[in-house]
C-alpha cells in the first residue's frame, strides 16, 4: 500500500522516527539500528515502508534503502 514516505525528521531514537509530511501529520516509524546510524544527522528523510496490519495494531517499518 505504501511505497515510502518523505519529509521533515522530527524526532528519531534507535527505535523509531517520526516524519512530518507537507499534510502536517507526523508518523511514528519503526526502524533499525542501521536505519538510525544512517540518518540520525538528516533533516530530511525518505525511508522505504513495509505495513503491518494485524487484529490490534497497525505499524509502519521504515528503511533507509530498498
């Protein structure tokens, strides 16, 4: 469903970044160490999404690279 998501990088820990698009909604991304170290010093961001959807949550993966 989703591709990738790119915009403002409001806040990212070693566990999750949350992205701010043109819309002015932020997303709570989930990410790795790898992702982290890679764009940890970015004011901007386009990370590579995989969409989870089970029966009590709906989370949202993000790469730094396909």
């Amino acid at each position: 469903m989703f591709e990738y998501i790119y915009g403002k990088l409001v806040y990212v820990n070693p566990s999750y970044a949350v992205v701010e698009c043109n819309n002015g909604i932020g997303y709570n991304i989930q990410i790795s160490v790898n992702t982290y170290t890679l764009i940890k010093d970015l004011k901007e961001v386009k990370l590579f999404l995989h969409h989870i959807v089970r029966e009590d949550a709906e989370t949202l993966y993000g790469f730094y690279d396909q």
